[in-house]
C-alpha cells in the first residue's frame, strides 16, 4: 500500500486522548454489485462503484484497531484481487471473514483465490432444497454450488465455516427441514440466523417477508434444537443496527430506522477517529458477541480440525467488556493467548 499521500496522513492523524475501545469488527462493503438480485438485500444500491479508491480503503482499514474486516456489498467474490486484500489486512494483525452467496466460490477457487486468506468464510443457504432456496434468492439461485462451497470450506483446515440464514414469511416452514440439513450435512462452526429486516433503497420484499418478532424468536429457538449440537445465533431486527460500515467510497455508516446513517469517511479522517463520535458504541459490540462462539470452539480444539487457533479467547473475553482499560493477555485451557490489545500475532498463528 502508499505509504504517502493524504490518505496515508489522514488514517496516521493522531487521535485525541483519552478511554479507547477498540472497532470489534468492520463491514467492507467492497462492491455495490451482485450476481444475483434478492427482494430481501439491505445492501448497497448497484451503482458506478470508485474502484480506485478500494487500496486506500484498505490502507485506512489496516491502519484502523479493527480486530476483525468482513468483505461483504454486494458480491465480493465479484473482485478478482479479495484474496490479496484479505491477505494484505491479514499481515496487519486483522481477522479476514469473507460473507458470499457462495455462487462465485468454485470459480473463484479455480482462478487462485485461497481459502486460506481468510479466517472465517459466511456462506448464506436459505433452505433445505433448491424449490425453498430460489424462492428466497430468486428464480437464477443456484442451491447445489452453494452447497458445494459450504463443503469446500467445511474441509478446508483453519479456516471457520459460518452458515447465514434470513428467516422470513418465505422460508419459515423450511426451516427444521433446513437445520437437520446444517446439523447432518453441513456440520458449520456457527449458525447465523436473521430475521427479515426491511431496511435498504432496494429490498423491495417487505410484503411476503416481514416476520412478527415473537414468531422469529420461536423459530429460532426450534431450529437451534433441531440443529444442536451446531451453535446457533440469532440476531433479530433489532439488532441490525448493531454494524459499523465502510462503503465502496469510503464513508462510514450504521444502519438507523429504514437506511443508513453516515458517520463520516474512512478516506479524510482515521476510522477510529469516526468511531469514537459513536454515539451507541455498545450495540455494534453487543451485535458481534456472536463471535465467541469461535474463541470458545478456538479452546476446546473446534468442531472440525483446524480451527482451535484461528479466533482467540481475546474475542469472548474483550467483545463484551468494551473496556478502555488494558487487560491482561487471557489464556484458554490450551494454552493459546491473544496479544496485548487483542490484536492477532503476526504469522501462520492468526489460521492455524
């Protein structure tokens, strides 16, 4: 990356002293572009996307307390370089996830992309059969390659397989069918379960997606049953704003009400200077408590081979103090240990 220029001086400004708590995670929105075109996406609207502001983007990612970056839009692997930005935030200490519909996957695969890049790869699967599948994504849905790409990750060593789910009106009745396939088939280090959320200029499903809260929160505690011993988490509407964003131009949102509200830009000012402004600090770091699910598999050696070091015990411990004080470096049974700050110690220990 430049090491010059006014992104590099904006994203090394100083900050002001004083209680720091560090960005638990970021969502990089890296495109407005999609292969396919949900009724349900609370993502960008496609549009001319600045493409050559995505490496100073990645500077002021780098240069951010960011513990973790997740490559989300819009479609990532629509980007032929994803696999060298997550490799390049991985040498700066950051935890790589990738979020994909997972259509692109094989392809992707095939042309050089390594797994091995990222930490945790989300793969989104909204029914037990392609009928259930294409009626939440859409008639051009192709539910076998997802599923290929779910097993592709769940083989891959070091590398967490998170499965993604959005339970609306659609796919409700589908949904223990759906969790007997996670807990039998796929076998996933977490579940991931949304609720419907309205929000977005182009989720336009409103009509035979939206969900009672009461009703989400029953599915979900049948479909964690069914699904055990898979941990599940559920996140419901409610807590969708619980997101810190950075878009293809480099401006920081959270979700708010029906849209977004925009912070300020990654590009002029430091990402932690803009974090500090937050005024609801708390539900961005509630929202990702989810990730401790990892640290606790991380210590009692995973579910599959190769996961027990990739998320420290830093994650269960850090996410929920949101603590500017320093804390002590905590040790899991295995020995393992996060860095001061949390941060990941460089090299092969952030994936083995």
């Amino acid at each position: 990356m430049n090491a010059g220029g006014t992104v590099a001086e904006a994203v090394s400004a100083p900050l002001p002293a004083g209680p720091k708590t560090e960005i638990p995670s970021v969502d990089w929105w890296t495109t407005s572009h999609c292969n396919l075109a949900c009724d349900f996406c609370y993502g960008p609207r496609p549009a001319k996307d600045p493409v050559e502001q995505r490496d100073d983007i990645l500077e002021a990612l780098a240069a951010s307390s960011a513990r973790a970056v997740t490559f989300c839009g819009g479609e990532p692997l629509l980007l032929r370089r994803i696999g060298e930005y997550a490799a390049t935030l991985q040498q700066y200490g950051k935890y790589t996830v990738l979020n994909t519909n997972g259509e692109l996957l094989r392809r992707r695969l095939d042309q050089g992309l390594r797994l091995a890049d990222f930490a945790l790869i989300g793969i989104s699967v909204e029914g037990s059969t392609p009928e259930v599948h294409r009626a939440m994504r859409g008639s051009n849905a192709n539910f076998d390659e997802v599923m290929d790409a779910a097993r592709l990750v769940a083989k891959e060593p070091g590398v967490s397989l998170k499965l993604a789910t959005v339970i609306s009106r659609v796919n409700r009745d589908n949904l223990p069918d759906l969790a007997r396939t996670v807990r039998d088939e796929l076998a996933p280090d977490v579940w991931r379960l949304y609720q419907y959320s309205s929000r977005g200029d182009q989720n336009t499903g409103q009509q035979r997606h939206s969900l009672p809260d009461d009703e989400f929160r029953r599915l979900v505690e049948e479909a964690a049953a069914l699904a055990a011993p898979v941990p599940t988490a559920p996140s419901a509407e409610a807590e969708t704003e619980g997101c810190l964003i950075v878009d293809p131009a480099g401006n920081v949102l959270q979700p708010a009400g029906a849209g977004y509200a925009r912070l300020g830009n990654c590009l002029t000012e430091p990402l932690d200077r803009v974090w500090a402004r937050v005024p609801a600090r708390s539900a961005i770091i509630n929202n990702k408590r989810w990730l401790s699910v990892l640290s606790q598999l991380a210590c009692g050696g995973g579910r599959r081979s190769g996961v027990r070091a990739a998320w420290p015990l830093a994650w269960s411990r850090d996410l929920v103090r949101a603590s500017a004080a320093a804390v002590a470096r905590p040790r899991c049974a295995a020995g393992n240990s996060a860095p001061p700050g949390g941060a990941a110690a460089p090299g092969p220990a952030r994936r083995v």
